[in-house]
C-alpha cells in the first residue's frame, strides 16, 4: 500500500526545448530491412557512443560537435554516416553483412554459443578475479562518496505545456532539457545531494558511512517521498552474481549463471587510460526475464572492468518502468588495482512501455575519490553510533558544496533550488502538491495539524454496520520530538461514538528513548494475529472488511490503556517495557466471552478485566531508517529480517484485575532473496501461556473471514475455529516473480507471476482453560493437537499489473462445523 502511494505521488505530476550541440537519433537494420539489435553506434573519433535496442533504434548526444557517427555489429561492416546538421532525427542506417568476418568468428546477433566463444573465455577469468578486485585488495580503506539524486518530468512537448492543469506555471517548461540517453526532453523537479566519508575495514568485515553534508530541493519537506528514492536506489555491486533493483533479482552480466541467459560477443579491442581492454557485448537469451543489454571493457591482465553500460530489457517482466540505465567506470591504481570512481543510474517510469509516453526520470550519480589505504581505525570506530542528525551537516553552505561536489552540477540542477520555491506560489500547482501529498501519506495538511488517514474513513462490520472514522495528528515537521493522534468513529447500526488517543515523547534521540502512552474504546476484532500488541490506535482489516465469505459476529468490544518506555540500545534493537489494563466484553448478543469465576464452576462474568506488564524485545537486522524524530520513516520497508520475543504477566487483583498468567511468546519473519528465482517469505511463530485464563485471553489462530488475501492469516478457517494456549504457527511463501510464466509463449506477454503459500499450525489448550470457559458461542474450544492443521495455495499476481488471486486448499480438519475445503482470496497492491 505505501508504495501505491508514493507511486501514485510520483505520477500525480505527469500528465522550449534546449538543443545540445549534437543529437541524432534513428534506428539501424540490415539488408533485409530488419532490425539490429545491439549494434555500437559511436561518434567518430570520441569515446561517446550507445547501442542500439531490441528493434535496431538508438538515441545519442553530446555537448561537441561532430560530423560524423560509425556504427558496428560483428557480422557486418562497419559504417561511416556523415552529419549534415547538428541535430538529425529518424535516421535509417543500413548495415551490410560481411561474410570473411561470419567465417572467422561464428556469432551472429541471435544466440551464441556457449563453446568456444572467447566472450565467454574472458567471463571466466572475471569470476576467478572478482573476490581481489577494487578496496577489497586492501586491509583498510576510506574514500570520500558524493550523492546526487534527481527526480525529471520527461516527454515535455508543447501540447503537455499547454494542458489546463498547467495554467499559470508555463514559466516551468522553459527549464525543460534533452535526456542524453533516451533523447526526451525532461524537466528537472526534485534534486537531493550528500557527500559521505566511508571507511572500511576487510579484516573485521565492518564498513561505516560518515554524512557530512545534505541538501535537496523540490518536495524537500516531504521525507516519504526522499526515502522512497533511496529506497530505489540501494547500493548495489556489479560483480555479484544477482543486482536488486526494484524489489526484484536482475541477472548481472558478470553473474556465474550469466552464460544461461545471455549472449555474449567480443566485439572490440583497445587502450583504454594506457591499459589493454576487451570490449564484450551482450544481450538477453530470451524475453520477460530480469537481465540486461549492454557492453564492458575489461582488462586483460588484471580482469578488472574498467567501464560497463547495462540497460534493461523493455520486455523485462517489471511493471511502471519502461528504461533502467546503468552506467559505471573506474580507475587504475599503481598500475593494477581498479577502483570506481563514478556510477550512474537511471530509470524513466511511465504508466506503460509505449515509445512515446509520457513519465518521470529518476537518476542517481555517485562518484568517489579520495582513496586512501591501510590507515587502522580502532575497531570501535564501527561500532560508535553517528548522532543522526547534526545541524551543520544538514545547513552547509555554498562553499562546503563548491569543494565537495565531485561533478558540478549542471545550470537545470542549479535551477530547481529555486524552481519549486517559486512554483508553491502558484494556486495551480498548489492543488497538485496538495493532492500527491495526501495520496503518498494518507493525510491531508492542514497547518501543524493532519487530517487522516482518509484511507481509513469508512468501514463496514456486522456490530457497527456501516462505520466511520476521523482522526489526525500533529505535525510541525518530520523530525518531531513529540507526537499525538487520535480519532473518533461511529457506526450506523450500534448508534455508537468510539474514540482513540495515543502521545509519544523522544526523550533522547541517540538511544531512541521513548515514552508513551494512550487509551482507545472501539470495537474490535480479536485474534486477528497470533503475536500481541497493545497499539491502541491499530485496528486489524477483520475488524471493517467491506468484503466477507460469511457474517462475522465475533467481533469485542475493547476499552484499552497503555504507557511504555522504550530504547534502543544497539541498532535496530528495540527494547519495550509497558503496562496495560482492558476491558473486554462481546460487541454482539451472538458472541459469548463468559467465563466461571469461581473454583465451584457456579458463578460467570461476561467481561474481562485485566492487568498486565510486558517487556518485548525487537531485532530488525539490516533495517534502513531516515529521520531523526520520535517517529522514522522505514525505507527497506519489509526487505529485512523481524525478530520478536515478548514476555507478559498478568497481575490478579490489581486495578480489579481477574488471573495472574505467564505468557511467552517469538516470532520470526525472514525475507529471502534466490537469486533469479524470485523471493520467499519465511514466518515462524511460536508461543506459550502459563496459567488459567478465558477465551478472550488465549491465543486464537488467526482466522480470515473476507475475500482480502492476508500474510499471516489462516484464509479457510473461521474466527475462534481454533483456540490454543500453546501453538507454533509457520508460514511460508515464494513468488516466482515471472520466472515460470516467462517460457510459455503467449501467457509470458502477460507478465504474470506466480505465487505459492504454504501455512500449518499446531496447537493445544489446557484441561483448567477449557473448563474455565463458559462461552455460549463458542462452548467447546479446539485447538489442533492431535495433528497440525495444514493448507496450501497458488496464486496468480501481476493481473491488469495491480491485482492478484490466491487459491487456497485446505489439507484436513474438514469434518469441523461449517469446514471450508477451498476459498478464493485477492488483493490490490502496487508492485514493480
């Protein structure tokens, strides 16, 4: 859901051109008046040159002059095309084959051979060098990083100028530029710089990234959208065998499994910087699959690259983006070792992958220097934790920028530090901020105080009927010490206001210590999860789902009050203690908590009140976070690894509390990433309750009463189906992410994904909690104990490119009351 939202932000905004010195554009076939693909296109006498895509068209430029351009394929003689005018568009160049050099070398522009192709040679000695390549020759390593990342509106024409939602802002458009990569006219909307001091030590297999200075422009106060770009743009190295990009595994050309999904030519020799260097060309063995196209040079001794150009497939199964450039070069030191010195990347994201539609670059370029080696820092120095935010490091002047930028920028990157401020001046382009922003945070701005989330205005359930909601919360900045939210709901048919309040204080930004506190009485819908928590503003999609396979009247009325202080001695470990007292009652007269309250079984209650004080421990290894304020923005969000373990003791007699318990309970969730075989998302719970309590204080499997496909429900049993006080629960999923669809013809130019899910529990309740129970509804409690329950599914995602459906199989237990043995699940979701 977030990423439609930052998504849908991004393309909120799509709807006078400056001529570089040299342009041309065209496309290059043969004699048969074919396409050719991959072919060197290069302007005469530089080192300026591209390759031409799967349908033979190029796009190049330069801020030079030149005359002439020569293309090249193995297999073809080379040609020489004079330019006329500076600026040529819609050449056509005709290649002829050359049959001595198809006699020579037996590689033509389809497949190539695996056997003895000298291209495929050189890979090899790439991957026997890789591990000794680049600062990992050395012991110790620092080198200063600059960061630069953009944001363009691209396909700028007169007829988008003139659309009515513009009116006002046509001062904007006469920034407008020419992409050097794809030709398209852009419009630079958004620029964030950072410079960094790295260090790294081999020994230890530690590394740390000092900021030393940070500035952006355009949507500068908007932290979803800058962390959406980083999130985009993680660091990646070329020589792994997988680069993820987009939440998905692409094929590196230098992968040990390259030669299965690429072609590869050598196609040139020369010196590059003094150095002697192969030029290999590849290109993709088949369509729909994650890979690129592109050409290297490498070096023949040290069997280093020295520069690579890789570009995506246009028929590469990935959604709303159309281009993904990448470009990268190093330097030679001491003759021998290779270090990067700039890296590039580029991808252009449009609603579909038509030539002429409209989109939005974003870029990122990085360059390093200021290598330095063998300088020990005590091991200490890694483990330190860098204050997150320092004043100076985010309110640099011009002169630290003049020194620091490694490439400066260009007059359209040093234009949009003023364009945007000039552009909030203007009403038209205020109502379209105004709208990007509620649709990427959910909140509508109403000065130091937000309205929202507007996605959780309405709602519908057998107790409230049709419900709504308001609420909001304060906001002076991304970066608040302090925070407060609240909301208010009432639904139609119980006639009913319900409310919740929740505050949190940063009292010390270093160690993340926080207090907090809140109460909310609602109607909710509990064992919706395994895991415990005490959000008092949380509200599960069980508890108001539109959509239901049959009515749900097991819903409870709740009256919760928590405080908890929390820290975060170490990164990413959270330690939480907190204390919470509720009330628990059933919202429905077809509902039943009662539970005996006495040792003689004679007397009952219908409502529950407890006491109780937990300490939970959270792990997030790998977590990426942004902000420095009381609440941070996730930027990998779910691409890491959770670790939970919760400890509660319910206390008897206190604030009239009903049992004294013991509840221990773990919960792992690990993402993996196999290679080009798509992701797994491993899920394993586990938990234990010592002591007697009712119904409304066990462990309920987590049923899914509605058509809405839920990670860590069960979606063929019912709500209160089953009831433990000890379980282990496991959840396993793979998306193939294309990978099988992709080989069969016509289904693969659909671009669906496959989905597998497994889940089992196994579980069982004491004798004592069974008798305390006196339910009406729910008389006899069962738990799976004599064997685990266990259900299976395939699911088809990527449908219309944001829908998906999973059909679910249940494997036994089909003789319990009302047993679904299948069921249909979906679920909306923006995904690359």
């Amino acid at each position: 859901m977030i990423k439609f939202q930052l998504i849908t932000f991004l393309f909120i905004l799509i709807g006078g051109v400056i001529t570089a010195q040299t342009k041309v554009d065209g496309v290059v076939v043969d004699e048969q008046n074919n396409p050719v693909p991959f072919a060197n296109v290069i302007f005469s006498s530089s080192s300026v040159g591209t390759i031409t895509n799967e349908n033979g068209k190029f796009y190049l430029q330069s801020d030079n002059n030149y005359k002439s351009l020569e293309v090249s394929f193995m297999g073809f003689k080379s040609r020489k095309v004079t330019l006329v005018k500076n600026v040529t568009y819609e050449m056509e160049i005709v290649l002829e084959e050359e049959t001595s050099a198809l006699q020579e070398v037996v590689i033509y522009q389809g497949k190539t051979s695996k056997k003895n192709n000298p291209a495929i040679d050189i890979l090899r000695k790439i991957w026997e060098n890789k591990r000794s390549n680049g600062v990992k020759k050395f012991k110790q390593y620092q080198y200063r990083k600059y960061e630069k990342q953009e944001f363009d509106l691209n396909t700028i024409d007169s007829a988008f100028a003139n659309k009515k939602i513009f009116k006002g802002m046509e001062f904007i458009f006469e920034e407008a530029d020419t992409n050097r990569v794809t030709g398209k006219t852009y419009l630079p909307i958004y620029l964030n710089e950072a410079v960094y001091q790295v260090y790294g030590n081999n020994v230890i297999g530690k590394n740390k990234e000092i900021l030393k200075g940070n500035k952006n422009s355009g949507y500068s106060d908007n932290q979803t959208l800058i962390d959406f770009v980083k999130d985009l743009y993680a660091d990646y190295n070329i020589y792994d065998n997988y680069l993820k990009f987009f939440d998905k595994s692409f094929v590196s050309p230098l992968s040990r499994t390259g030669i299965n999904v690429y072609n590869y030519v050598l196609a040139d020799t020369a010196f590059i910087d003094n150095k002697w260097c192969y030029k290999i060309v590849y290109y993709p063995r088949r369509r729909n699959e994650l890979t690129f196209k592109g050409d290297f040079w490498v070096n023949d001794t040290t069997w280093a690259i020295k520069k690579i150009n890789m570009q995506v497939s246009k028929s590469a199964n990935i959604n709303w983006v159309k281009e993904i450039y990448i470009e990268q070069e190093y330097d030679v030191l001491n003759d021998s070792i290779f270090l990067i010195t700039r890296d590039h990347f580029m991808s252009d994201f449009s609603f579909n992958k038509k030539e002429k539609s409209r989109g939005m670059y974003g870029k990122r370029t990085t360059l390093y220097d200021n290598y330095k080696f063998d300088i020990k820092k005590p091991n200490n120095f890694y483990k330190e934790t860098v204050d997150p935010y320092n004043y100076e490091v985010y309110n640099r002047d011009e002169a630290f920028w003049e020194y620091n930028r490694i490439e400066k920028l260009n007059k359209d990157e040093r234009k949009v530090y003023t364009l945007l401020d000039t552009l909030k001046t203007v009403k038209a382009f205020k109502r379209i901020y105004d709208i990007g922003t509620i649709l990427a945070s959910g909140y509508v701005e109403l000065d130091n105080f937000d309205f929202g989330p507007v996605f959780s205005a309405f709602g519908f359930n057998e107790v409230e009927g049709m419900r709504i909601r308001l609420g909001g919360r304060t906001y002076f900045g991304r970066n608040d010490p302090w925070r407060i939210e609240g909301y208010t709901a009432y639904g139609f048919k119980d006639n009913k206001f319900k409310y919740g309040i929740s505050g949190k204080w940063l009292l010390d930004r270093r160690k993340r210590l926080i207090i907090s506190g809140g109460n909310r009485r609602d109607v909710e819908q509990l064992g919706s999860s395994l895991t415990n928590t005490n959000d008092v503003l949380g509200r599960s999609l069980a508890s108001s789902s539109l959509i239901t396979v049959s009515a749900n009247n097991t819903l409870s009325e709740i009256n919760l009050s928590t405080f908890a202080v929390e820290i975060e001695p170490a990164k990413n470990l959270n330690i939480r203690v907190g204390g919470s007292y509720r009330e628990l009652s059933a919202a429905s007269p077809d509902f039943s908590l009662t539970h005996y309250t006495d040792n003689t079984h004679t007397t009952t209650s219908d409502e529950i009140h407890q006491t109780e004080i937990s300490t939970t421990i959270r792990y997030t290894p790998g977590k990426i976070t942004s902000g420095y304020g009381v609440e941070r923005n996730v930027i990998n969000l779910g691409d890491y690894p959770e670790l939970f373990l919760n400890y509660s003791l319910g206390l008897k007699d206190v604030i009239g509390s009903g049992f004294d318990y013991k509840t221990i309970q773990f919960f792992y969730r690990q993402p993996w990433q196999i290679g080009g075989f798509g992701k797994f998302t491993s899920t394993v719970e586990a938990g234990k309750t010592f002591g007697e309590v009712p119904l409304g204080l066990l462990n309920v499997v987590p049923g899914n009463q509605t058509l809405f496909s839920i990670y860590g429900s069960y979606p063929l049993v019912d709500y209160y189906e089953f009831v433990t006080d000890t379980y282990l629960s496991v959840h396993f999923e793979h998306n193939f992410n294309g990978r099988l669809f992709s080989r069969i013809p016509l289904i693969r130019k659909l671009n669906l994904r496959e989905i597998v899910g497994f889940r089992s529990v196994i579980g069982e309740i004491s004798d004592k909690n069974q008798a305390l129970n006196a339910s009406t509804s729910h008389p006899d409690l069962f738990a799976p104990s004599s064997k685990p329950y266990w259900a299976w599914s395939v699911g088809v995602g990527n449908i219309f490119k944001v829908f998906r459906l999973d059909f679910h199989f249940r494997g036994n237990y089909l003789e319990n009351p009302g047993a679904r043995s299948f069921g249909v699940t979906g679920a909306f979701g923006f995904y690359f």
